[in-house]
C-alpha cells in the first residue's frame, strides 16, 4: 500500500488551526491511521502554541473521545454531541 495519500487539511486563521477534512483510502481504513494523523497536527499545533477548531467530523469525534486534547480549544468552542 506504499504511495497512498492520507490528508489532514487545515486553514491557520489568527492562530487557530481550523481541521476541515480528513480523508484515509477506504484500503488503509481500520489501522489507526487516521488518528494518528489527527494527534500528530494536534501535537503540531499545541508546539506552535495554536488553538485547534475541529470542522472535521471526524477531528471532533477524536477530541471527544481524547479529552486531554480538548485544552486546544478555543475558548467557548463547543464540541457537539
């Protein structure tokens, strides 16, 4: 499966990372990676000293299930159910 494209795509607006799209190949699906790649720009955004808004279902859905990642909220930045 080498040379298959996984995204992360976001927009830096005011020092808040926006997560708009995740996409892994429906091959790769169910090996973490997806995950991975959300912690690994959430990692890159708490060295950068960015605040994290997850437009992404998905980036959302891992922050919920992640608590200690949601201190990269904004303030006032709802989840969602």
């Amino acid at each position: 499966m080498e040379g298959r494209l996984c995204v992360a795509n976001y927009y830096l607006v005011d020092g808040v990372m926006r997560i708009h799209h995740t996409e892994v190949p429906a091959e790769l699906e169910g090996r973490g990676i997806a995950g991975r790649m959300v912690q690994q720009a959430l990692d890159y955004a708490e060295a950068h000293g960015l605040k994290v808004e997850p437009w992404c279902s998905y980036v959302r859905s891992y922050m919920r299930r992640n608590p200690a990642t949601q201190r990269l909220l904004p303030e006032g930045f709802q989840l969602g159910r």
